[in-house]
C-alpha cells in the first residue's frame, strides 16, 4: 500500500520549490544589475545594450515581488481535516 503525503505536506514541498525558484531569480536580477551598474559612467549608458540590460533587471524584480507576494498567500493555508 502506498501512502501519500499530507497535503499540508505537499503544499510545505511546493513552497520550497518556489523558494529556490525565487533565490535564482533574485540571482539573477542581481547579476543583471551588477552588468548595468558596470557600464555606467561609460559610453554605453545611452546604447539599446545598456536599455535591454535594464530592463531585464527590472522585469526580473517585478517578477520576483509578484511570486513572493502570491507565496506569501500560500503561506496561511490550512487544509480541512477529513472529520470535523
């Protein structure tokens, strides 16, 4: 017989997964906006490079604030026991 994990359980395991999903992604807006922070005070400040740069850190930390937001949601579940 195989036994399933609670669902509390499954939801706890879910949340993780986003909360590594979530680490990557603020790595990466950070390596971003350390490559923008790199090329300012050059001559590339006012290139498409530089905007296209920008504007994916950008949408990675909207991104991030909009999965933490609807985590944080997720965080006050609490399953219906089967008996009362």
């Amino acid at each position: 017989m195989v036994k399933t994990a609670s669902r509390a359980t499954r939801l706890s395991d879910a949340l993780s997964k986003i909360d590594e999903g979530l680490s990557e992604i603020e790595a990466l807006a950070d390596e971003m906006d350390s490559w923008r922070d790199n090329m300012q005070g050059t001559n590339l400040e006012n290139t498409e490079k530089y905007s296209r740069v920008e504007e994916t850190a950008d949408t990675l930390r909207q991104g991030y604030d909009d999965i933490e937001s609807a985590r944080g949601d997720l965080d006050s579940v609490e399953f219906p026991g089967m008996f009362g």
